[in-house]
C-alpha cells in the first residue's frame, strides 16, 4: 500500500501541536486514512515539564510571532484559551500553567499572525543562482529546462519544477522557482525547472501547453544518463498555475489511448506536491477574473466547459482519479488567488477514489509564501520532498 509516511510522524505533532506529556505517533495517510493537518505555528513545542502546581511550557518560534496557547482535557477537545503570547527576540516562549490544569492535559498553540502578504513582484525578486544547465527539449525558445545537480557522485534524486502564472506569458516565467532548486540542490537533491509555451505565445493552450510539460518529462530518460539522476525516486511540484500541470503530470497515464494529450508509457513519479494549484480547471473559473484578470481558463481549453467537456476532463486530475500516486497539497488559509475550498475539494474526492493524499493547511500566509525556500512553511515543504521521494513509482 502506498503511504505518505515520514511527512506525517514529523508534521502531525508539529501542526497539531499535541503534547500532554509525551509525543504521540501519526499513522500513516492511506486510502483508508485521509489526514488533513493545519499548522498552527512554524515550529512544534519543545517540551512539557511538570511543576509541583502545573507544567512548564516551551515553544519554539519566529521572533516575535504572536499566538495562543490552548489547553484541552483530550484530544478531541474542548480547546479552551489560556493564554495569548509573543515570543522574544530569542525565538522561545517559555509558559507556566499553574491555573489548576488537569493531570492530564493537552496542549497546542493557534498562531495569531495576520501581517502583510508576499507580492507578486517580491516573489520574482528572490534570489537565485544560475543552473547548471540549460537544456531544450523542443524547437521552440520556451521550451527548455534548468538543470541543477548536486556535485555529489550520485545517482541523485530529482523534483520536476513547474512555476505558475496563470498559464501567461506576461505574468511569470522559471524564474519564480530557481530559489527552490537553489535550496533544494544544496540539500542534495537535482530540479529540473521546466518552461513551456503560455497564453500569449504561439502553441500555446489546448494541446500545445500540456505537451510541452509531457515532453519535458519523458526527456529526463535522455538526460538521467549523463546527469547521474536516479528516475526511480523523482517527483514532481508545481505552484499555483505549475501545480496544476503537475497535477496533470502525475496523472496522465490516466489519459486514454487516441486523445491529443496521450503518450505510450509516460514517466511515472512517486509523487506530486501541489502548492496551491487547482486539480479542477472548472473549479478555478468562478476566481480566474480576480485572480488572473480574464477567462485563463477558457483560453487554456479552447472553450468553455460546456463546449470542450473531454479537454477539462483530459487537463483535470479530479477526472481522472484515483491516480494512484501519493498527493501532498500545501495551502495558504490566506490565499486569495486559489481558495482553500478547491484544495478541500480535490482532497476529498481523491480520498474518496481510495488515492493517498495529504492536506497541509497554513494559517496566516498566502499564496507566494508557499512557493518561497525563505519561507517558515518550506521546512513542511522540503520534508514532504524527501518523504515522497523514498517511494517507489
């Protein structure tokens, strides 16, 4: 049975923050096991000593980041507030509870942050390191990728990069996603950072845009060789627009025989994570005015979901499920670009194809924070990559 399981025994007690007086083991996400974790703060507490009158509390955080502390005299709850506090410039809050808790009680924090959010413009600014490589894998100036090996022997395991956009050409390019393969190749691990032709470019749309990020894929056969790279452990991440074309990456053996986007043996990998990008191209129509400023969408698909129902369908992992491939979706509770509720959605309905799938929400940050290696969510996010990557695809 497929499980997503490493990710799980470290994020469950840091997002949940549980700790009567010992830390308690998660099982696994299974298709029998859906897990939907909300973290709570950046870091999980540090330890509960006992007091002659109560315990002593310790929490590990960011300077000066504000949140609860909660108490319950179970798991199941009822959470009551005790406290509201702000960690020093130390990064930790130290808390006595001696307001007659129970012998035995739970305890978890709520964090309270609501700062300014990450900009477009301050994402694209992150800095980032030329690629190894640059390799074409098409004729056309858009359709090449960055590689980024470690200079270790090898073999080495390798993310697939697909940066988002709302799928146009004015709005982003690879760029966004060359901070992540920086820290990723420094952590040991090779990204291949794919650009393909968007909205705005000849080709591109239904079915230019998919086959580009199909054949960019299937290239790492030609390239594993020389590379050292280890095709038995690749996954692929995308954010926002990116992270539904990785959707789709690990979805397209799905895909029947005789339609445009199919392809004989694709590329299997072990695992997707999605960064806040929508697994249901009609799901995302109701926000592409606000998000994208126009029908993105329809322009992607040629049409509207009434006129071309098998290119949503053949483009949508929703359609496709179960895919059979473990699933890590990261959202921001503050993302106004994609909404939680699709994440929620595609969630649910791959549990309930029997798919191994992983919710990780964050309160307090939005939709670029995800996607930035500079970020408090992207210890989460690179635990997930080493995670997914011991599968076998």
């Amino acid at each position: 049975m497929i499980t997503v399981h490493k990710v799980l025994l470290w994020a469950a007690v840091a997002a949940c923050n549980l700790l009567p007086l010992e830390l308690r083991r998660a099982q696994a996400a299974t298709a029998s096991n859906f897990v939907t974790i909300n973290y709570k703060q950046s870091l999980p507490p540090l330890s509960v000593e006992s007091l002659t009158n109560g315990v002593r509390l310790r929490f590990g955080g960011n300077p000066a980041q504000r949140f609860t502390i909660e108490r319950a005299p179970a798991l199941s709850g009822p959470w009551t507030s005790i406290t509201t506090r702000t960690a020093p410039s130390s990064t930790l809050l130290q808390y006595d509870d001696t307001n007659q808790p129970p012998a035995q009680a739970f305890y978890r924090t709520v964090h309270t942050n609501s700062g300014r959010l990450m900009s477009p413009g301050e994402f694209q600014a992150l800095p980032s390191k030329p690629a190894d490589y640059q390799i074409a894998y098409g004729e056309d100036p858009n359709q090449f990728g960055e590689l980024r090996v470690p200079p270790s022997d090898g073999p080495h395991p390798l993310v697939i990069l697909i940066h988002g956009g709302c799928w146009t050409a004015s709005y982003a390019t690879l760029r966004d996603l060359r901070p992540m393969g920086d820290a990723l190749k420094a952590a040991g691990i090779a990204t291949w950072n794919i650009e393909y032709r968007r909205l705005g470019q000849p080709g591109a749309g239904w079915p230019g845009t998919y086959l580009d990020i199909g054949t960019a894929v299937d290239q790492l056969r030609t390239l594993a060789p020389e590379h050292r790279l280890d095709l038995s452990r690749v996954i692929v991440m995308g954010h926002s627009a990116g992270g539904h074309l990785a959707m789709w990456v690990a979805a397209r053996s799905r895909l029947p025989a005789g339609t445009p986007l199919y392809v004989e043996d694709p590329l299997r990998v072990s695992g997707v994570i999605n960064l806040a990008g929508t697994g249901d191209m009609e799901a995302v129509i109701p926000f592409e005015a606000q998000s994208c400023q126009g029908s993105v969408v329809e322009a992607m698909l040629g049409g509207t979901p009434a006129k071309f129902p098998e290119r949503y369908a053949q483009a949508s992992a929703i359609k496709m499920l179960p895919i059979g491939t473990p699933q890590v979706l990261i959202w921001a509770d503050r993302d106004d670009n994609v909404p939680l509720s699709i994440g929620e959605a595609y969630a649910e309905a791959a549990r309930a194809a029997g798919d191994p799938v992983l919710l990780v929400v964050f309160p307090g940050l939005g939709h670029f924070e995800i996607g930035s290696p500079l970020s408090p969510c992207w210890p989460v996010v690179r635990s997930a990559i080493e995670s997914l990557l011991e599968n076998k695809p």
